[in-house]
C-alpha cells in the first residue's frame, strides 16, 4: 500500500460494504461465481457477525413452503401490505428466490430453524399475511443466521477490513463509473482508498434520527448519505416504518425502543391503554393483527389521548395466554423484557411505537445494478422491494436473497469489466476534506445535538405527518447541520476517536433526515407508513406514484415517478380463482 495525500491505496476485485444479511451472502455467492483467483474484500464499520440489523431479527423469515401458501400469494401480500407502491418485478423475485435461499441457509449454511413434530419447518403468524409462512429459530431468528453465516465467512480466504468505516463513494473523473470507496481505518483514523471493479452498498438502513429506535445507534444512514452525496436517486425516502411495539423502559436505559417482535401479537398478545383498556379494535377490524402502520399510529393515537402509561406508552399484555405457555414460546422477548424489570409472561410490559426499517433506498434493478457502472445495492439501501410498507418477515428474506443475486451478478459481470478504473482525485480529496472538517473547529459535546435531532424528526416527521409540522422539521434540522458544522473534536488522537465518528454520524443523519422531510412534504397522500393527517386519503391505486429524491449542486430535489404495474394491476389478483382471502385461522 502506497501513502498519498495521508491516503493509503488498496486493491481489490470485488469490495463489499457490510456485514449483515446481505453483505455475508454477497461474499459466499460472489466467491462460487467469480472466475477463480479474484479477490473478494469485505469491509464493515464494526465487526464480522457483530453489528449490524440482521444479528438483531427476532421474528423470522418469510418464505411460502407449501400447505396451501405460494409464491403467488406471498407476492399478493407483498403488494398489497406496501399499498401497491412496490416495484413488482423486485417483489416477485423476493418471494421466489425466498423459497431458495431458506433452502440454501438450512443445506449449505448449517441453520437450524424450529420444526414442526413431523419434521417440516414450523411457520408462525405475523401481520398483514393470508398464511402463517414465518420460519424462526425461536425468537432469536437473526442471530442463528448471522451466526451460521459468520462461520462460512470466516472459513473462507475473503479479504477483511474490520473496523471501516466507509465515507464516500469515489467516481471515475468522467463521473460515470465508481472506481472505489473511501474509508476511515477506525483503530489507526488512516484515510484508505479502496479500488474495485465492483462495489456493493449493503451498510443497512437504521432509521436512529428517531427519538425511539430499534437500531444500535451506529446505524446511521451512512450508505444512502453517500449514495446521495454521489449524485443517486432515492425512491421512497418518506418510507419510515414505525414497529408498534418497542419497549419503553425508561430513559436511563439503552433497551428503550428494542423491539418485541411481531409475534407476540400473532399469538394473541393484547394492547392496552393506561386504563388497561383493549383498544385496537376501536381503529380497525383486525385489532392487534392489522399491519404495523395501522397498529402504531392507533398507538400513537391513544398517547394523544393521553390514555397512556406511567412512561407515556401503552401495554401489551400476554398473561391471558397462560405463563408458561409465553415462556416456553418466547424465550428471548420473556428475558429482554426481565433485564428491564417487566414480566412479559404474566405481567404487562410498556410499549411504544420505534423506528425500525427504512424502505426507502437507492432506485436499483432486480439485479442489484445502479445508474453508477460498478455500484450496487443490496438489503436496507436499496428501495423498491417494499414499496410503503414492508411485511415482517419480509426484511431478513429480502436481504439475504438479493445479497446472494449481488454475488451472483458482480461476479458474472467482472468477467466483462477490464482494468481497475482511476478516482476523480478532485472528489477524493473533498472527501477528506469533508470528513476532517471537525478536527478543526473547537471540541465542543455532540451527543445533546443529537437528542435533539431525534425529538425534532419524532415531533415534526414522525408516525403521523402534516406539511406545516414537516416544514417545521426542516427548518430545525437545517439549524441542526448549520450546529453541527461549528462543533469540533479533538483531533489529538484519530485512533479509535469515537467523538469523531459520532460527528460523522450526526452528519448522515442529518443528510438523510432532510430526505425524508421533502420526499414527505413531495407525497400528498397517505400510503402505509407515511401517514398526512392534512392528507388523509391514499388516493387512487391505479394512479399511484413513488418519490425520488436527488441532490443538485446542495439542494436536494423530490420528484415522483409512476409505479409500473408489471405483474399485477390494482383491484386485480394473481391467485387462481376460488382461492380462499386467507389461510390464516381467525384468532
């Protein structure tokens, strides 16, 4: 590696951003498909098997394995749950490549899911579905396959760059290929360029502006911040989806806002207001089973009521169902919810609604290629598989299968590509100009800057939206960045400044935070998790549009697109006739 500029220059083949779900498949898939001798790089801001959202899936794996349920049906739910706003050809190769990849993660990668007593996997029930198609391990889904994945990786002669953090996305000087990324050596604070024929985005989404979150809080939209600094579109950027039941246990602790998965209300578990009231049905037929938009803004309904808890949530109460029984089914939620003092088993545990999954992202193909020749994107950053809302389940499915589609098709398409291409030095060096921007300023705490920012994006760009409460939210967040400019850190020491990549962190999301505030203000309707109460109708299916946001010169510009309804048109069906509505048992 040579030193220029305090740069240090690497080469690789194929580099790979992320380690979760669809990062690890990426690498297994590209490493089978690539011609032999290529080199293979994964890159990740912590490390293999340790971060990221997939190590966190509690629920399960969505995957239409028979018993009445088909690749047909799933892909109706699909459509249907994200209110026809996905794109189909996305959506349809999600729910038929699901059906491979749970057979290739239980074959090839070792998983062991949870079986039923005649040996076929066990599928449970989760919301928004017409069949029970979850496969699980337990409650603790994500970390059986991360795990799993994390021995295949580690076995494997891959190139690892653990503790990169990746800051920006350098073209060719023409501006139309990529020809590496840019990254902080965390544990030394070096600047590395990595070049690459091909380069996957798979750094997760985390929706962490949010004052109550489900993602660890390194989560920061680093990718889709990069994305758009490099001049990508961003569909469906107004698409935060709010999971309705995180745990709310108090300000002192970092277990506030985890979530309690899905499953516990597909088992029967009931919401309660702060008189112990059921209250769901007051808002929709399926009372605790409707899909976690409808159930999270009833929730947020009744804390403006202020039929709230002690700690301004709601409860969820599982003891009807009978103690043991809670216990034996939902180990991992029984214990999370006892390390914050609750009894989820025979007590009642509080509850409030948390940022949990972006399904907004980089516009992409079915194959994970971009408009940028050599990008692409797989998991969380891309957009359009999930349209407005994304089924649970339908999250740990989407990114292993289009992470193993990215390995796939970058190694088929290396073999066409010639010579590593050569950075535009002009934007390498901004990069770093950008990223060193702090360093000197005077030191100055960051953490209350982002409190802020989470209370102003809850507040103002939440669960339940109007345009003068975005407008607001714009305008604080735009005085949030111009703050945020003025602070410093002290650059004495860059080797593990973790002040530094908190800076860093604010900056994305900040970035991505304005996104979703214009692509909001853009869409005057309400489509699943975007909800305008100045714009209460989802207006015509048939007429339905998605948002796409890209940055111009420092402004960031929201157009719409119409959706292509390639496979299925609104008001019709693919399921064969005499196909019963759902093959979920009511409950």
């Amino acid at each position: 590696m040579s030193s220029n500029h305090g740069i240090e220059r690497h080469d690789t083949d194929i580099l790979i951003l992320g380690t979760g779900g669809a990062g690890l498949f990426a690498a297994l898939h590209a490493q089978q498909s690539a011609p032999g001798g290529t080199r293979i790089t994964i890159a990740v801001k912590g490390l293999i098997g340790k971060c990221g959202c997939t190590r966190m899936v509690q629920g399960g794996y969505n995957v239409a394995l028979g018993g009445g349920d088909t690749v047909e049906r799933h892909f109706m739910d699909t459509i249907i749950g994200g209110k026809w706003l996905p794109d189909q050809d996305m959506a349809w190769k999600l729910c038929e490549q699901a059906v491979v990849r749970v057979r290739e993660l239980e074959n090839e990668v070792g998983c062991f899911f949870d079986r039923n007593a005649d040996g076929t996997l066990h599928q449970k029930a989760f919301a928004g579905q017409t069949a029970d198609r979850t496969v699980h391990k337990g409650d603790l889904t994500g970390i059986e396959i991360i795990n799993r994945l994390m021995e295949q990786i580690l076995s494997r002669p891959l190139e690892k760059l653990q503790e990169h953090r990746a800051i920006g996305l350098i073209p060719t000087r023409d501006g139309a290929s990529l020809a590496g990324v840019l990254f902080i050596d965390m544990r030394s604070g070096r600047f590395r360029f990595v070049r690459a024929k091909t380069v996957l985005m798979a750094t997760g989404g985390g929706p962490t502006m949010y004052k109550f979150h489900t993602p660890s809080g390194d989560k920061t939209m680093d990718g889709l911040a990069m994305a758009l600094r490099a001049g990508l579109s961003l569909r469906d950027m107004e698409m935060v989806q709010f999971h309705p039941t995180g745990l709310l246990a108090g300000e002192h602790t970092k277990m506030t806002g985890t979530v309690l998965e899905e499953g516990l209300r597909g088992a029967g578990g009931q919401l309660l207001n702060g008189a112990e009231q059921r209250f769901m049905f007051d808002y929709d037929a399926q009372g605790e089973r409707a899909t976690r938009d409808v159930v999270s803004r009833s929730i947020y309904a009744e804390m403006r009521k202020s039929n709230v808890t002690e700690n301004g949530g709601v409860f969820i109460s599982m003891s009807h169902l009978g103690p043991e029984n809670v216990r034996r089914k939902f180990p991992g939620m029984v214990k999370r919810c006892a390390d914050s003092g609750f009894d989820l088993a025979a007590g009642k545990v509080e509850v409030v609604p948390t940022a949990h999954y972006f399904m907004g992202g980089v516009v992409v193909d079915p194959d994970t290629r971009t408009q940028m020749e050599g990008l692409y994107v797989a998991g969380e950053d891309a957009g359009g598989a999930h349209g407005s809302n994304r089924l649970g389940g339908n999250g740990v499915a989407n990114s292993t299968v289009y992470g193993g589609v990215a390995g796939d098709v970058m190694g088929a398409d290396i073999r066409k590509m010639g010579a590593l291409r050569d950075p535009d030095e002009t934007v390498l060096n901004r990069e770093v100009e950008r990223a060193c921007h702090p360093l000197s300023r005077k030191p100055a705490r960051i953490q209350e800057l982002r409190k802020t920012l989470q209370d102003v994006m809850w507040e103002d760009v939440g669960v339940m939206r109007t345009a003068p409460g975005m407008e607001r939210g714009l305008r604080r967040v735009g005085e949030i960045s111009s703050e945020l400019m003025e602070l410093g850190v002290d650059g004495s020491n860059l080797a593990f400044n973790l002040t530094w990549h908190d800076w860093l962190n604010l900056r994305s999301l900040c970035d991505v935070s304005e996104v979703i505030a214009k692509a909001g203000l853009a869409r005057e309707n309400s489509r699943g998790a975007h909800f305008r109460e100045d714009f209460p109708e989802a207006g015509a299916m048939e007429d339905s549009y998605f948002t796409v946001a890209r940055k111009r010169g420092n402004d960031v510009e929201v157009g719409r697109e119409d959706v292509r309804f390639t496979i299925v048109r609104p008001g019709e069906t693919i399921l064969p006739e005499g196909e019963p509505e759902t093959l979920v048992e009511a409950g």
